[in-house]
C-alpha cells in the first residue's frame, strides 16, 4: 500500500474547494505551518492582497491555538482600517478545527462577519 503525505492530501481537498474574494467581500486565506500562520485577505478580482498577518513566536510558551486567535483578531483589525467589514473564509484544504477554526473565531472576534455556508 502506497503512503500518501498529509501535504499532497491537503492539496487535493483544496482543489475542491471553490472560493472567490472581491473587494467589498475579500477572501480570508490561511496558511499553516508548523510553526506560523500566514492570514491574508486577497481580492481575486484584481489580484491583490489587501491585508496580510504573519503570527509570530510567543515569548511566553503560548499554546499555537492561542497564537492564531490573536492573528485573527489583528487581521480583522486591518480590515476595518480599510473599511471592509465582510469576508469569505478559505481554509486552504485544512480540516476545520485547531488553529484554523481559532483563526476564524478571532476574525469573527475582531469585527469580520462572513457567510454562512448553505450546506
């Protein structure tokens, strides 16, 4: 039996996923690594990213969950600084829990509201 890379397998869920940003809705994209998260809001129509945090190392052996809230908290306050209250959360192929769903509970914290999915 052939092993398959939790990396390979993240990238065929996220070619599944079909999600687009514009600039009154911008798309709120995660990257996770193991040891950052990269936030980003991008506007797919022109092809630009309106906003963008890096969550940095914690001095005081903070849990990665509680890293990435915080990054989403800062991402929501650079969105309202530019005026956009709204957005649509892509997960980039990670499953939904862990640092990712802290990403979004902290945007949703900070003042970002998004859609729910009719599913």
């Amino acid at each position: 039996m052939k092993l398959v890379s939790k990396n390979k397998l993240r990238r065929s869920r996220k070619k599944r996923i079909k999600v687009k940003g514009d600039s009154k809705r911008p798309r709120l994209s995660v990257f996770r690594s193991n040891k950052r998260m990269f936030v980003q809001l991008i506007d797919d129509v022109d092809n630009v990213t309106l906003a963008g945090v890096l969550s940095g190392y914690s001095k005081d052996k903070e849990k990665k969950v509680d890293v990435a809230f915080k990054a989403g908290e800062k991402i929501a306050k650079k969105a309202k600084a530019k005026k956009i209250s709204k957005a649509v959360f892509d997960r980039g192929g990670y499953k939904f829990h862990g640092r990712v769903k802290a990403v979004l509970e902290g945007a949703q914290k900070g003042g970002l509201k998004f859609k729910k999915d009719k599913k």
